[in-house]
C-alpha cells in the first residue's frame, strides 16, 4: 500500500530519558481504515536518537500521546474506532499493553495533569468531540467536562493538540471557520 498521509500527531517530553518523543499518523491509500503510528524519540536539541523510531502497526492514525512521570510510561491516543490506549515503555518506545478507557467512544487526544494525577482523554462519540476527566486507572471521573459544541461553534471541529500548565488543560480545536484554543475551567 501507498502511504496517503503521514501527519504529525502529538509530542510529549519524556523527563527519565530526557528526550521529546513525537507521534506521527500514517494512513494508506486504498486501504479503509488503516493506519499506523510511528513513534521517534529526538535529543532535547531535536537531533533524532539512532535506533529510536518504532511502528505500531494497525491501530489508527493516531491522536495524541503524554507521559506519566508517576509510571514512567507514555500513553497514545490510537484513534480510528478504538476506546484504548497504547502504553509505551519510554526507553526503547516499545508497545506493552492496551489500556481500556471505560468510555465506549473512539479516542482521539490525551493528556496528563501531574499536579492533579488525572487525564484528559478527548472523544468522538458519533456526533462531537468530548474531553473526560479520567483518574490515574483510567476510570471516568468527569463526564461533562468540555463539549466543543457547548464552548465554541455548532460546527464539527477536530480535536488537535494540547497542553497542561499548573493544572489548567489548554485544547486546540480545528475547524472549517478557523482554530480555537479552550481552557478547562
């Protein structure tokens, strides 16, 4: 198959190994609902670290990726139908498990709140993009917690990447009309 898209998806600092490790979207052509991810770890000066790239073969195009200095892993936001994340061993960006959300809806983005030990795990259930607070299990806590379509526009806007400073998640939203940029309240 011939790659149709390969799109920058998320990055995140991985503080064990001091290096950014970036998450990359494949999607093939003629190929319905495929795609991979390709994880690449670079040097704090974004110099690529020999031997570091890895494919996680079949699980979507990806959505967002974060690390969790707690458990010193990194969590990706897989996409394209699944309500799992994949979690990484930082040190040789290896696949070790699913982690199951107990939301039934398609992930597409997450990030980690040290301060706080939560998740935000963005979501498309069928009709718009929903952030839900998760505890460190992966256990909803929050199920109301930012609707695009409540904050911004009635129009459909995709979930793109985010940040959390001192507790308060700032999220990138695109749409037809044009970006936003949401704070959690």
């Amino acid at each position: 198959s011939i790659i149709q898209d390969y799109s920058l998806r998320g990055a995140c600092y991985d503080s064990a190994n001091d290096r950014i490790v970036v998450a990359y979207g494949t999607t093939y052509s003629g190929v319905e609902d495929s795609g991979d991810i390709v994880l690449t770890a670079y040097d704090t000066d974004f110099n690529p670290i020999s031997d570091m790239s890895k494919v996680i073969s079949g699980v979507g195009s990806g959505g967002g990726l974060c690390y969790n200095a707690k458990t010193q892993k990194i969590y990706v936001a897989c996409g394209d139908g699944h309500n799992q994340i994949a979690r990484i061993n930082p040190n040789n960006l290896t696949f070790e498990a699913w982690v199951t959300s107990s939301e039934p809806y398609n992930v597409s983005n997450i990030l980690y709140d040290e301060d706080n030990d939560i998740y935000y795990i963005a979501f498309y259930n069928g009709s718009s993009n929903i952030w839900i607070v998760h505890n460190n299990a992966f256990t909803s806590i929050d199920k109301h917690f930012l609707s695009v379509a409540d904050e911004v526009s009635t129009e459909t806007l995709n979930v793109e990447q985010g940040i959390v400073i001192d507790g308060q998640m700032l999220q990138l939203f695109a749409g037809s009309s044009g970006a936003f940029l949401i704070q959690n309240r």
